[in-house]
C-alpha cells in the first residue's frame, strides 16, 4: 500500500550519518545512499558487494540488518521484522522482511536485502517507521469493519460474501492509525475492493479496487457473473497435445485470420493447457475432439475464446519463460473468461485481471457493428490480453502493488504496457480496442506519451493533487520504452533487465526507486554494462529529479612531471562499460597559465616536446554526441635535476566563483573560487530552510584559483544553499551565494 507522508522532509539523525561513515569506512565509498524524506533512515543503499555474511541466505539477511541495525534504525534483535519471503533469480538471493509494532502488521512497512551466492549484499531497501506509539487494541470488532466497507458500496444484493479483515498500524499525514485491512470479496454481484477502516471509529480512511484493468473511467467495479473458479495446478506436460485454431496474430487491424497451432492442450477437448484455461459464458465452451478449433470471428464468440488461448500461452510460453530463468512464477493454470457482458464493466474497465485468483477477463463480440461498445474488442486485441497477463505475473514477484493515482500505480501500470508493447514490438497499447471510438484519446503510446518530462509530472502533481494511474503509466513505460531503443543496449537485454529490476523493489516503489533497482539488477552479476545507458535514459526525462546524464567516462594516462625540452606522450582511456557510443574523436588542448591555449591533437594519443608548465585538457565525443571531459595539470622541470620549479602566473583580477559542478550532482560537487589577494574564506552550506548542514572552508588562503569539495553522502536529496564569504588582505568583503540540487 502507498501510504502519504507529507510533512517536512525529515533528515537523518547523527546517530544514522556515524552509522553511515562507518559502513562507508568498512565496505568502501562506491556505496550511496538514498534517505526516506519521511522517516530520515535509509529508503536505500546500493553500491559493490559487501564482505561475505554466513550462513543460509535468510541467516545471511539477518546478519547484514543486525550489523548494521543503527543505520537502518532496528532493534538489537531484530524484533520488529519478520521474515515473509525469499526468491532467488538470476544467482540473487532476494530476502523479504514485514515490519511489526506490538505484534501488528505496519502497512507499507517491509525491508528488502538482495545478497549473491556468497552472502554478500549490493542493496538494501524498503520503508522502516521508527516513531510508533499508538494503542493496538481495536475499538470496533473485524465484523463491524467488514461491515462498514460493504455498506460504503451500498449493493443491492450480496451472495455469498468471502470479505476478510486484518488488524494494521497504518501511516497517515499526521502519524499513525489502527485501522482494519478489509478485502471486500462478493462473488454476486462480483465485487473486489480493499477497505482502510478506522479500527476504533469505524470510518472509511482509504479504499481502492483490486481489479487490474486496461483502463478505467469511474468508481465503480462489481459485476453480476458466475463465481470465478479456483486456479489448477500445471497439468504434466507429457500428457499435452498440440492442435490448432483460427486467430489473429496480431490486432485484426494489423494481420488477418490464420490458422495457428495451439501448443499444450490437455486431452479434455477444451481450450485448457498448460498455461490456461478459458472459458465462456455466452454459450457453452468451445469443444473439439480433434483440437481444432475454427470458428467465424464476428459472429461466433468460440473465436475469441481461441484467440485469447493462443496469446496468452505465446506471450508465457515464449516471452515470460525466456526471462524467468529460475521458474520464479506461479505455475497455476491462469483461468481466462470471455464474457459478452462484460463482467469488467462496460465503459469502466472491459479487461481486467484479478491477480490474487489468477484470472483474466475479457469482453468480446460486436466490435464491428458497434464501436460504442469498445470493450467488446479486448478479446481480439493481443496488446491487452499481453497487458492482462503482464499483471499476474508482476503480482507473483512484487505482490501489494496497489492501483493509485501516484509513481506506484504508475509503475503497476506501466510495467504490463512496456512487456505488451515490447513482445508486440509496438509503443501503442490498446490501440484496436479504442481506435476509431470516442475513447480513442485512452490509447498510451509509449513513444509519444502526453506527459513528456518529469517536471510535467510534478507540476500535474502539484496542481491537482494527484496523476492518474493510466497517465503516470505512460509517462513511466516511456522510460522503459526509450532504454529498450537506446543505442546502448539491446532489447532482448532491456527485456531481461527490467524484468530483473521487479526482484529489486520494495513497497512504495517510485521513479527513482525503479532505476536504482535497474542498476541493481545490471550489477547482479559484478559487471555493471549498462549503468550508465539507464542513468541517461532517465536523465533525459528529467535531469532535476533524476540527476544530470553521465558523460563518457575518460582518463588521460602520461607523466605529470617531466624535463623542459623532453618529448612526452599522453593517451585517453575510455572507461571499461562505457556509456559512450563508438566512434569517438577527440580534441587535445594545451593550456599555458596566462600564455595560449592550443588544440595540439585529434587522435587518441598526444606528443609533444615542452618548455612551460601546462595544462593538458581532452574532450572526448562518441557518435551520438555524448561528450566526456578530463584535464591534467603537467610540471615541467627546468633545470632537469628534479626541483620542481613552479612558474608565475596570472593572477585573477577580482574575487569570484563559480557554479558548482556536476549539478544537479550525487553525492559530491565541485565549488571553484577566485581569490586576487590573500584572503580569510568561508564556504559554508545551508538547507532549504536555513540550517547550516556543511563547513567546506574556513581558512586563510593566497592569491589564485582554489575549489573546494562538497560531499553530501549524508544529506537527503533536495536544494542546498552555497555562501562563499571572503576578506582580502585590503580589507575588500567579497559574499556570493549559489543554489545546488542534490538527488538521489
């Protein structure tokens, strides 16, 4: 559940920041840290592998979160989490922990550690709550709260109610709530919503539906049917047959009716296989001792019933099983239902997937001769039944993904239309089903979303309280989109590596949350390829939010002290796993302190004879035009003997400085300064509200050019305020200020 915490962003206490420079210290600097604004204890921490913890995977986990227990805010014993859920993926051990207050489950509040084979760990993340103290004894009993919600929805007619409630410490704006968990579950009217009552009042604090659907235009998500039926297990293999059957391969607007083998039939002479089984409630099932089943695609809805068999056991036989290496997912028979009534609502929700019974809906018949009716062709367009499947299989590895108009709703959407429109090899989901209707502006188009950068998504955020599911989906499977057509890497690898990244969330997943699981999962195997083509991708959606795109990471290796009048050479080196696209140029400059600059080379090395102290500075250019810079300061010894002698320069003409640099920047940035006499400085650092949180200089210094280092490890993201203040040697004060974004 995505709770909202909307109070001042909380910063981490010095207990948190010692704990921090101590695992720092112990595992190394690579690692960075992504502090909870809410909480002000890590939401995550990612970097290399840590040193090997012992035992079994869990005993591992556990051992990594006690050693580290005061930076994560844990008690001694670990009392307050217990363990839900291990999986393995990929050589990943991925441990599960649940939050619990006085015996009561903390919604939201789960703790995630992600180890190697070894037992060392390259990430940890989740959402941990510290400040409880609420009573747990309820007010009302779990039949008053279950009784409340059904009530909320105000049905006509209840048979046979399934609805279960659990007790829970829920986080709010103000604190914290006991609330009951209800899972309203009718099955006539078929009714599926997850209540938030307030376990002493009784009042409804949240609700929600928990049917997944192609899109939705109300409230409202019952509907008369037969009680859906309890998933089987996976049928023997050796005992399938395969037939065939008449369908679109694709959308009947981009392929016509062919004739297609149905792989993994069961001998019951019905569409039921290895991976589904559908049914019908229009007339009696489609049936075929010989397995073949043909039939009219207007006027007979067994075509449907086909088509949905044949896409559905491709997209999880050829797609789904290709990344899931380790049969991580649920190997139930998925019951797939084609209604001509529609039991996801006409005009609501026309496809809809019920993750918790491994069930798919969908509508069918009539698209040609009523185009009013637009839910009727979700049974025929492939993208849909791709998107509807998609949604099982999220729920099988990141479960309590909830549908809500924020980053996670956009992410439980928008995972299903990458994997749809990437199987289909098409951006536009959903495209045959609303074409040509009045609803045609619902089509998402991952290649031309109507929310373009982040900074619009914020703004519609800000504005109005709230971004639908469906346009936050678009935004996000955008990113997807465009990582899966960077040049960089390949799409049977962007497949993969989104895939993987699912294994990586947390609860409360967001944005920045998923990249980091994207660089996660790209370093499951200690080689980080494609770091830097996710970095830019993101980048490119909003530098502000997701940090500024990386450049390509070059070196300059040669002398930095060498005999006047020798000959030297200097060579670029393009980092190993470079972001960079080749072919590069280069560009050589040499830089004498108040003399001339020279472009001296184009090639991947320099030579060069030399008199002066210089400044040998390389600009590096791949195709695309990303660019990658790098400089190195040479001393050039005069009398040969190894004295060092250093040459007089121009000095700067008046106090000055400079914007720091990388910014946005994570975790450290440079502050250049000029001083034209010697002067008493201050650097001194400030957050948004006027807190001094850094010292960078205090101290005397001597005409020239000086920079200083602002390393903000410790810090949440956010605007930080630089103040440079300087009194030269004449008296002269010099006080500048200069805003920098930090973002994790």
């Amino acid at each position: 559940m995505c709770t909202s915490i909307l109070h001042a962003q909380k910063q981490p206490d010095q207990i948190r920041i010692t704990a921090w420079d101590n695992f720092k210290a112990e595992e190394g600097n690579q690692w960075t840290i992504r502090w909870n604004e809410k909480t002000g204890l890590p939401r995550s921490i990612i970097g290399s592998n840590t040193k090997a913890f012992p035992g079994d995977p869990l005993s591992a986990a556990r051992a990594f979160l006690s050693e580290n227990r005061q930076l994560f805010g844990l008690k001694s014993n670990l009392s307050g989490l217990r363990h839900t859920k291990t999986q393995t993926h990929r050589g990943v051990h991925h441990i599960e922990f649940q939050q619990y207050y006085k015996g009561v489950k903390v919604e939201g509040a789960d703790y995630n550690v992600h180890l190697r084979e070894n037992g060392s760990v390259n990430m940890a993340n989740g959402f941990y709550y510290l400040d409880i103290d609420i009573p747990t004894t309820p007010g009302i009993p779990e039949a008053s709260a279950i009784t409340a919600a059904i009530s909320d929805m105000a049905l006509t007619r209840i048979v046979k109610d399934q609805s279960t409630a659990e007790l829970l410490v829920y986080p709010t704006d103000e604190g914290y709530e006991l609330v009951y968990n209800v899972n309203v579950l009718i099955e006539e009217p078929y009714t599926n919503w997850q209540y938030i009552i307030n376990a002493q009042t009784g009042e409804v604090v949240e609700k929600y539906s928990n049917v997944s659907n192609i899109y939705s235009l109300d409230d409202n998500s019952s509907q008369d049917h037969e009680a859906y039926k309890v998933t089987t297990k996976k049928h023997n293999p050796l005992t399938m047959v395969t037939g065939t059957g008449d369908v679109f391969p694709r959308t009947p607007d981009n392929s016509t009716v062919t004739t297609k083998d149905l792989l993994g039939l069961n001998t019951s002479g019905y569409l039921n296989g290895e991976y589904v089984n559908v049914y019908t409630y229009d007339a009696s099932r489609a049936y075929s001792t010989s397995y073949t089943f043909q039939f009219d695609p207007i006027n007979d809805n067994h075509f449907e019933e086909v088509n949905v068999y044949y896409h559905v056991d491709r997209f999880r036989r050829d797609f789904i099983e290709s990344l899931d290496l380790n049969n991580n997912l649920f190997t139930q028979v998925v019951n797939a239902y084609v209604f001509s009534d529609q039991i996801c609502q006409l005009y609501q929700f026309g496809a809809c997937a019920r993750v918790g019974a491994k069930s798919l809906d969908f509508g069918s018949g009539y698209e040609y001769t009523d185009p009013h009716r637009p839910g009727f062709r979700y049974a025929k367009d492939n993208t849909v039944i791709y998107h509807e499947y998609s949604h099982l299989v999220l729920g099988s590895i990141r479960n309590g993904l909830e549908f809500q108009a924020n980053q996670e709703g956009a992410i439980l959407e928008g995972i299903p239309d990458y994997f749809s429109g990437s199987f289909d090899n098409s951006a536009q989901i959903a495209k045959f089903s609303w074409d040509s209707t009045s609803f045609s502006n619902l089509i998402r188009d991952m290649s031309a979303p109507d929310i373009e950068t982040y900074s619009e998504y914020e703004n519609i955020f800000v504005n109005e309280g709230e971004v639908g599911a469906y346009e936050g989906a678009e935004f996000f499977s955008s990113i997807l989109w465009d990582l899966r057509n960077d040049p960089g890497i390949s799409v049977g690898d962007a497949d993969q590596l989104i895939f993987d990244a699912l294994f990586f969330l947390s609860g409360n997943p967001d944005f920045v949350g998923f990249r980091n699981a994207l660089w996660s999962a790209d370093g499951a195997d200690n080689v980080a390829t494609y770091r830097y083509v996710i970095q830019d991708v993101f980048s490119a959606k909003g530098p502000n939010e997701f940090g500024p795109p990386s450049a390509v990471p070059v070196t300059i290796s040669g002398p930095v002290l060498m005999d006047e009048g020798d000959s030297e050479t200097w060579t670029a080196n393009i980092g190993f796993n470079s972001n960079g696209v080749p072919p590069y140029t280069y560009e050589w400059t040499r830089v004498i302190p108040g003399q001339t600059t020279t472009v001296v080379g184009t090639g991947t090395s320099y030579t060069g004879t030399q008199f002066d102290d210089f400044t040998l500075e390389l600009e590096v250019t791949d195709s695309n035009g990303k660019q990658g810079f790098e400089d190195l300061a040479v001393v050039v010894d005069e009398g040969g003997g190894g004295c060092i002698i250093c040459k007089e320069v121009a000095l700067p003409s008046d106090f000055a400085i400079s914007n720091n640099y990388p910014n946005p920047f994570n975790p450290s940035t440079q502050i250049k300064f000029e001083l034209p006499e010697t002067a008493d400085v201050s650097i001194n650092v400030y957050n948004i509200v006027g807190q001094r949180v850094a010292t960078l200089v205090n101290d005397q210094f001597q005409a020239g050019f000086h920079q200083a280092t602002f390393k903000a490890d410790n810090l949440a993201s956010g605007v930080y305020i630089a103040r440079l203040t300087a009194t030269g040697s004449s008296g002269e004060q010099f006080v500048r200020e200069l805003k920098m974004q930090l973002i994790k």
